[in-house]
C-alpha cells in the first residue's frame, strides 16, 4: 500500500520561481521567512552555511539540498561566524522593481571563493501547507549522497530551473509540476536518509502497517462518518489497541486526526473559492454549515468566511512577493543590524 502517495496526491503547487546566485566569500545573507517553500540547491563551488533559529549552523557542500518547508527565518553564508546582510535590502538595491516575471540572476560577495548555487521558491496549496509541510523540522538538508539515492531528485530541481530560465510557453504551468515532483522526491531522499521525525507524527503512522490502512482510509473518504471502531476494524485491530497505537506514533486521537485532515481539505476549497460554505461542509462531513464553520474557527481562528477573504488577498499578493528563494522581504524601516551572525 501507498499511502504517502495518499496523503500527497492532494499537494498541489501554485506557482514556482527560480533563481541563481554566485556568492564569493566573504558572504551572509539573513531572512525573516517566505510565505512559500525555499529549496535551494549548491550546483559547485565552496561550501556554506545555513541555520535557523534554535539550531546550530549546518554545512552545505557540493551537490546538497536544502529545504525550509514553510520558509523559516534563516541566515546563511560562507561560514558560520561572517556578519550577514538582510536579504531585502540587496535584493532592492541589485534588482530593483518588479521581480515576479523572470527567474532572478545575483551576484554578490567580497570576491573570494565562489559558491554557485540554484533556488525555486514555491507556493504550496492549503491542504499541503497544513498536512505536509507543518509537520516536518524548519530546515531540511539532504547530503548529495541521498540525491542520488533519491533517484531523481537532483534532474528535477535541475529541470525546475531551466524551465524557468528558458520561459517557453506554459513554462509557468511546467514549473508548478516540477515543483509538486521536486517535493514528493524530496521527501522520498529524505526518509530514504532516515531523517525522518522521530516525534510522534503522520510520519511514524504511516510507518506502521495497521495504522497506515486507517489513515490511507480517512484521506479516501473524508466525509465518512467514521467511527474509532470502523477505523480500528481498518486497522485489524481492536478499538482500545487501535486508540493507543495510534496515540502513541501519531500524536493525537484517530478521530481528532480526521478532524484536522477534513479542516485542511475544507481550507484548500476556500482558498479556491469554487463552492458555497455549505459544499464546503458537506465535503468536510458535515450536514450543517454552522456547525462546520464553528469547528473550522477552532482550527483556524477565524470563520470560514475570513479566511477564504484572507487568503484570497494572499493569493492575490503572491504576484508582487520578491521570489528570490533563499531570503525574503523585511517591512521598509525595520530591517535589524546587518552586523548579525549565526
């Protein structure tokens, strides 16, 4: 059975942008975060740091990937101790403008040792972004070792960039694939490297057979109503069994779980903006849009309503975000000190 290829089947990209960056020591470059996913990839050269906050800096060498899946606040450069930039101030001053048509060509550093690298930044669906993404550590970093492991994964961020470098026609539409695939290999090189959470999670659920037909279940019929017994007879499990396995590796109740997993699904079609509240809730399992709308604002925050406006806006905004992977923008006035460090 293939389950992550259950939970996966629903990630969807809504847009990808690639840039490259030559950077020559000394070089450090600061992020407040991205609202989408940063991948970036040393094509050659010197190696280079990166760490985000509460972690130490890791090394990055010649053919690695890293990954900061909901786009965390990060510092990079050419060693752990060299004062780094924030990244929107050089942005604004070596590319001034829109930069959301064409993938972004840098270059910065004192003029030492270079350090070539590739990035895609993408922005991923509701459904992903709360499912998939959420659950995994703010910067992942897998060795060039794992890539060729990985069988793939390296041709594909290659073809995600020369796709966008090339800009023929439907490369946008090209490029969001390339990134749905970039992500699912991804994660395929990054169990495959057992680095794999090991706190309770979907991650450790899927990586028991029992568990795993119950969650394959619940992603297939959303809107069942399931019982803790109907999943446990899923399972071939007694219903007290079921509950504590499934407790224990997931992290959460089996029916808490389905919850959340009907939540995200409900937040993809509100973004989406296609069907009226009360699709939404049918779709989600519930016969009453206001008894869906009061569990969607404990999940959420906010109703249903706001939050389809809000993000609504965002998705509206994404065109004028700056999509240079590695480092996002700051608020004008508010930059911190350039002199920061790891």
């Amino acid at each position: 059975m293939d389950v992550l290829s259950e939970v996966l089947s629903i990630c969807r990209a809504e847009r990808a942008v690639t840039a490259r960056f030559q950077l020559s020591a000394p070089w450090g470059l600061r992020s407040e975060g991205v609202a989408g996913s940063a991948v970036i990839r040393m094509a050659r050269g010197a190696p280079w740091w990166v760490a985000v906050a509460g972690q130490a800096p890791q090394r990055v060498a010649p053919g690695d990937l890293v990954m900061l899946p909901l786009g965390a606040p990060h510092v990079m450069g050419s060693g752990p101790d060299v004062p780094a930039l924030p990244f929107a101030a050089l942005l604004e001053r070596r590319t001034p403008g829109a930069r959301d048509e064409a993938p972004l060509q840098l270059q910065h550093g004192g003029g030492g040792e270079s350090s070539d690298m590739f990035s895609a930044l993408l922005w991923f669906s509701a459904y992903c972004r709360h499912s998939v993404l959420r659950i995994l550590p703010p910067l992942l970093h897998v060795p060039a070792d794992a890539l060729s492991a990985g069988m793939g994964l390296a041709d594909t961020m290659q073809a995600l960039v020369t796709e966008t470098l090339d800009q023929r026609p439907g490369w946008r539409v090209s490029a969001s694939r390339m990134g749905e695939l970039l992500l699912i290999n991804l994660l395929r090189a990054f169990l495959t490297a057992q680095r794999a959470p090991t706190e309770a999670g979907w991650w450790r659920g899927l990586a028991d057979p029992a568990l795993a037909r119950a969650i394959a279940a619940m992603h297939r019929e959303p809107a069942r109503a399931w019982t803790v017994a109907a999943l446990a007879a899923e399972a071939a499990m007694s219903r007290s069994r079921f509950s504590d396995r499934f407790r224990g590796l997931v992290g959460t109740t089996p029916m808490a779980y389905l919850a959340a997993h009907r939540m995200a699904l409900a937040a993809e079609q509100l973004e989406a903006g296609l069907l009226p509240l009360a699709k939404v809730a049918q779709d989600a399992g519930y016969e009453s849009d206001k008894v869906f709308a009061r569990a969607f604002r404990r999940w959420a925050g906010v109703s249903p309503t706001l939050y389809a406006r809000r993000e609504g806006a965002r998705r509206t905004a994404m065109g004028r975000v700056d999509a240079a992977a590695p480092a996002p923008q700051n608020t004008p006035g508010n930059d911190p000190p350039s002199s920061s460090r790891f």
